[in-house]
C-alpha cells in the first residue's frame, strides 16, 4: 500500500460521507448505504464490487482501529474522470496491516484476505495519516464500461442481494 501525504478534494465532482459504530453490525448497512448513493449518482462501475471493497476496509478499520466513543468514517467521491475514490477513516494512527511477505494466507487461517481480494476487484489501494488522529485507507475504482449502477441487478438468471 502506498501512502498519500493528505486528503485532497480536487477534482471531486460528487461527494458523500457518513460516519457508523464501530461494530461489525454496521458492514451491512454501509454496503447498502455505498450501492444506494452510487445507484442516486448513475456512477459507471460495478457497484457491488464497490461495496465489497467498502467492506472489507470498514471491517478491518473495525477489527484493527477501533477505539471505545469513536467512529468509522467512509467517504465516496466520483472525480471528474468518473473514478470512485472510497475513504475509510479510523483512529488508530498506525499504518495498516498487511501481509509481511505479500504472499495470501494459508487455507487454515480465517482473516487476512480483505486487502486481497480489494486488489482483485480492481482497487488500487493506499493509506495516509488524517491530520489530527488516526489514518484514511483509500481505494480507488475506475468506472469500468458496464451499465449505471443499479440498472443490472440481474446477473445469469439470478438476482444479486447486498
């Protein structure tokens, strides 16, 4: 993961942010939060796939930063170009976890494979300290060539659910 000095909004045609506890109730309710907004903008890229990636980063900011009061913080941010920029703010300063070697986790073990499959769904993957406390992990995703989001729910004959 690469890390970024700051935050920056240049650029951003659409915003929306939203804070949640710090509790793995609330996975759910961001990726309907995230399909819904992306579904209200028209954004162009597969928007399950967003809210996968929105997961997997809201669940380890939880596993991994949680603090006692506060909350997680996830942004989304459609720039110009039409890429999504999702921010998952916690309060923990230090740098995210990751894999020492690069390599994925063994068949056995239960976690670990988050930033994984982000990378795999397409999302380029960074971090940077926020300027009072804790850290952002940002991922971005291009917005692809496929229908607006929201528009093919439909996919093989079976109905995709949140």
């Amino acid at each position: 993961m690469a890390e970024h000095g700051a935050c920056s909004t240049e650029g951003m045609a659409r915003e929306w942010s939203m804070g949640y506890v710090m509790g793995y109730r609330s996975v759910p309710m961001v990726r309907v939060h995230v399909r819904r907004q992306l579904a209200l903008w028209g954004w162009r890229g597969d928007a399950h796939d967003a809210a996968v990636v929105v997961s997997e980063l809201v669940t380890n900011a939880i596993q991994y930063g949680r603090r006692i009061g506060r909350r997680v913080w996830v942004r989304l941010a459609v720039r110009e170009d039409g890429s999504l920029v999702i921010d998952v703010s916690d309060p923990q300063a230090a740098q995210p976890p990751r894999m020492p070697d690069g390599s994925l986790p063994g068949p056995e073990e239960e976690r670990g494979r988050g930033l994984f499959l982000a990378r795999g769904l397409g999302a380029e993957l960074s971090w940077f300290p926020r300027e009072f406390a804790g850290k952002t992990v940002r991922a971005t995703l291009e917005p692809g060539r496929g229908p607006v989001a929201g528009e093919a729910d439909e996919v093989g004959g079976t109905l995709r659910l949140p």
